[in-house]
C-alpha cells in the first residue's frame, strides 16, 4: 500500500499531542466508569464504525449561482482517491469511496479497483445519474428519466442503471443508489399518478438486473430540480416503491431531502420498523438541501438519528445494514478538511449515541417518566467524545488532529503545483 502522507509527518505530529490525550482519555474513562460505561468498548465500537465518501464531494462545490474552485482541486478519478485517500489516511473513518458515473469513468475498472485498493481503499454504493444529459446522449432528460413519457428516455435511463450496476460488480460495490431529478415545475404539467407508475415500470426493470446480494436504494428528495412536485418526493413515496419493487429494494434518506424541520429520526425509525432502511447521506441544512457539512447547523438532530440507529441494530427487523455516505457540496471550503470535520461529526455522533443508558430510557419511557427520559438521552449527548474518537484514529494510524496535520501537510499547495485547473464549470453538484 502506498498512502499519500508520510507516516513519519503523521506520527511527529501525534507524538505533540499524545501526552494530553492520554490524560483527557483516562479522565473521560473515570467519568464513564462511573456510569457504568467501559471507554475501551465504546472506543472499539468507534473503531468499527465507518462511512463512505463521495468521488465527487472531492472537489469544489458549487450553488445554482456559482462555483468558486480552488488551486490543487482533483481533476479526474484518480486525483479523487488520493485526495479520499488522504482524508482516510488522518481520520480512519472513511475508507470507502461512493463513484457516481459517468463523472467516474475509466476503461479499466479492474484496474481502478486495484489503485484504490493500493490507497487504502473500497467502493461503495454506486451512483447512477439521469438528472444532466452527457455530452453524445441519444434522448434528453430534460422531462424525465425513469419516468419519462418517451419509452425511448426511459430504456435509456433503465440501460444506464443497468451499465452502473455492471461497473460496480467490478469495482466491488453491493449497492445501487438511484435518485432522479424527475417531477414538475407547474401544476398540470404531468399526471400525478401515472408519472409515478412510468417511474415503477421503469425501475422494476432495473431492479429485475440487480445480483442477488445487491440492494438498490432509492433516494427521494422533495423538490429541486422540479419546484412543483417529484416523483419520489418523500419517504412515503420511496418506501411504497422499495415495497412494490421488492426485498432488496430499499430507500435511502438524504438528510437535507425534507421539509425545514421535518423530524427525521422518526422516518429513520418508521422506515426501520418495516425493514426498508437501507443507507444515509449525511450533510446538515438551514434552509433546504443546502448540502452543507455534517453535525454544523443541528448537532444534535444528528445524534437524535444515530439514537434511532443504534435502537434499529439493537432490535434488527430484517436485516441492519444501512450504507453511510457523506452527501455535501463543498463550495466554501477545502473539500478535504469538510470531510475530515464531518467524517469527525458523524462518528461523534455515533459514539454519543452508544452511550445511551438504554436501560433507564426505557424504564423512563414505560413509566411515562418524559423528564428521566428526556436526561438519558441529554446525558450521552453532553458528553465530550474528542478523546475516544482521537484514541481510535490514532491506534488505526491516523492523526490525533485530523486538520492540523493536514494543514502541516501543505498537501493542497503542493497539488496546486503538480495539478491542473478544474475551471469554472457548472456550478450545482
Ligand atoms: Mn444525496
């Protein structure tokens, strides 16, 4: 394996910090065991935790207005799994990459699979897109995809799944994520319901390509880039497809995809109840699918999900295994720094989660007892979980401080040297 940091930069900087975290580690671990709370199997648990990146959450982001790139941006895949690789390397929690094609695609995937894999790293769930068209693209998807009126752009979009399925058999992946931009900026403009059927059609041939251990997770979202109504507009929508469409079907929840203040953790634990949770994009929202990174605007709705999934593993309906991908449009920031920040957020947020006294929870919760119930939940959240998550990181290799070290690292200026301009481009993700 040939990690993109020198382990000897990695190892100088923890050597600086390993001192004080000795002694917060041991601190927190007295605190705990008073509440009957091993620090050493919260940390292993931590330890075993991970969630995906995207190829392209790599690079610079952008809103419906602009794209403002940065020097030493990723300009092809390969550039993508070093800078992945990089984010890995600090924080240990991601050492999966989710490809999105055709953004992602080579002629070689065998080939691909081996150059991750010299990095430190998998495929996870594979993305198909239908919402742009490509350069050479036989039929538009301008009024839809799956769900297109014209058969013609429906085989098409059906096709394309198809070949991303086919590209993730090579690459190692077990998932296809689908989300389609297809819906309507009037009222009148398509029929509600048979734009939804067009849509099953479709999908159920997709569905019929799928391996036997593979799932195809749909992701609703509820506007944008149709501004009146989607074709898979909510999580209703998306689990009564993954029901018609069958077990392996499974629906996906992007956090941003909701009304302001839908109450998530409670569709995480609706869709659990009836086995179709399948995966999480994790990013953070004020407003609507902002994209913006994990845990920065609503801490703590984050720790309220990964409450619910830590009650789904503990009384599994079906099978447990949701695929966790990071979803988020990096636009102000160095894409490598938001991931190591929010890779930092989500798994905290894990690790508070675990630390639940689930057995006064639910003694509180049967009692009717709201405030006991309420603390036990307020108790974990209030922990400062920094030690543990650093203690993990540091016994897999990674850095104490995930962003100091980058930083020392200068790897953005020394690829600003070596790269090209990724231009200015489109601004959306
Ligand atoms: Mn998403």
């Amino acid at each position: 394996m040939s990690l993109p940091l020198s382990d000897e930069l990695i190892a100088e900087a923890n050597v600086r910090e390993a001192d004080a975290l000795e002694e917060d580690y041991a601190a927190l671990g007295r605190k705990l065991s008073r509440a009957g709370l091993d620090i050493d199997s919260i940390k292993n648990r931590v330890a075993g935790f991970s969630v995906a990146v995207p190829s392209w959450g790599a690079g610079r982001g952008g809103t419906r207005f602009a794209k403002f790139p940065i020097p030493g941006e990723p300009t092809n895949i390969h550039e993508k799994l070093t800078d992945c690789a990089v984010v890995n390397q600090l924080c240990r929690v991601t050492p999966r990459v989710s490809p999105h094609f055709p953004w992602d695609k080579v002629s070689d995937y065998a080939e691909l699979r081996e150059e991750a894999a010299s990095l430190g790293l998998g495929f996870d769930a594979v993305n198909s897109n239908t919402f742009q068209d490509q350069p050479g693209q036989a039929h538009s998807y301008a009024t839809g995809s799956l769900s297109a009126t014209d058969p013609h752009v429906r085989d098409q979009a059906i096709a394309h799944n198809i070949e991303c399925i086919e590209i993730g058999r090579k690459l190692g992946s077990r998932d296809l994520t689908v989300w389609v931009g297809d819906g309507t900026n009037f009222p009148g403009q398509q029929d509600l319901t048979r734009s939804l059927d067009r849509y099953l059609e479709a999908a159920a041939e997709v569905y019929a390509a799928l391996p036997d251990d593979w799932r195809m997770l749909l992701e609703h979202k509820l506007f944008e880039p149709a501004f009146y109504s989607s074709v898979i507009s909510d999580w209703g929508s998306s689990i009564l497809a993954a029901q018609e469409l069958g077990d392996k079907a499974k629906c996906l929840v992007d956090l941003g995809h909701h009304a302001p203040n839908t109450n998530i953790e409670q569709i995480v634990a609706r869709l659990h109840r009836f086995g179709k949770l399948g995966g999480f994009h994790f990013n953070d929202s004020k407003y609507g699918d902002d994209d913006l990174d994990s845990g920065s605007i609503n801490p703590h709705q984050l720790f309220l999900i990964f409450n619910e999934l830590i009650e789904a593993e503990a009384h599994p309906r079906g099978e447990f295994r949701p695929s966790y991908m990071i979803d988020q449009s990096h636009n102000v920031t160095d894409p490598i720094e938001s991931m190591l920040s929010s890779a930092e957020a989500i798994a905290g947020s894990f690790a508070k989660a675990l630390m639940v006294d689930r057995e006064a929870l639910h003694a509180a919760q049967d009692a009717n007892d709201t405030m006991m119930a309420f603390q036990a939940l307020r108790r974990a959240y209030n922990i400062d979980v920094a030690p543990i998550l650093a203690k993990a990181r540091v016994e897999a290799g990674g850095a104490i401080d995930v962003l100091g070290t980058y930083r020392e690292s200068r790897w953005r200026e020394r690829k600003a040297q070596e790269r090209k301009p990724v231009g200015l481009g489109a601004g959306i993700v």
